[in-house]
C-alpha cells in the first residue's frame, strides 16, 4: 500500500529520466498487507476500474495518506476476520515504516 499505480507516478515525478524497467523495479518495494481477495476486490478504493486517473494523481501526491485511507477502508473487514485495532495498527505503522525507508515519504 498505496497502490502500485500511485507509487510508479510518484517515482516518474522524482525520477524523470528513470527507464520504464527502473521504475517497475523501485515500485515493488513498496510495502504490503497481505489481505484477503474478496476484501480486497469489495472494498479497496484501487482494485481494478476504481483506480481512476484523479484517484491515482492525488495519492501520487501524498502516498502516505492513500496508505492511511487504505487501512481505514478495510480495517472493519480486518476486524471482522479477528485482527485487533493494535495489529492493524502495528502492520500499518511498519509500513509507513518501510515506505519511508524506501524514500517514498
């Protein structure tokens, strides 16, 4: 999370003259929640057509909120499956982690 799309615009503004492949490389580090398919294509403000070009530019901008939307959107699913407010926000706090060690804020 955020979005792999967001995350590749982000890195096309940071790094212009980036080839394609680098770009691709740099955005699979990005961090990640494993989550179940039905939670993710029901709710995910990303999965698939939802994705639409506005979406993307504006969490492009601020990856860090699209990851907190993200989280809060499915977090009642979460907790329908058992996880507690505390291990979702442990996961959502080692992936801002891993995002900001990985430059994207």
């Amino acid at each position: 999370m955020p979005s792999a799309a967001a995350v590749r615009a982000f890195l096309r503004r940071e790094y212009p003259d980036a080839k394609p492949a680098e770009i691709d490389s740099m955005a699979k580090d990005v961090a990640a929640i494993i989550i179940p398919s039905e939670i993710h294509q029901k709710l995910s403000a990303t999965y698939g057509g939802r994705n639409n070009p506005v979406q993307l530019q504006q969490d492009s901008k601020n990856l860090r909120a699209a990851l907190e939307r993200d989280i809060e959107t499915i977090r009642p699913a979460l907790k329908e499956r058992g996880l507690t407010d505390g291990q979702i926000d442990e996961a959502k706090a080692k992936m801002h982690q891993l995002n900001h060690e990985q430059g994207l804020y």
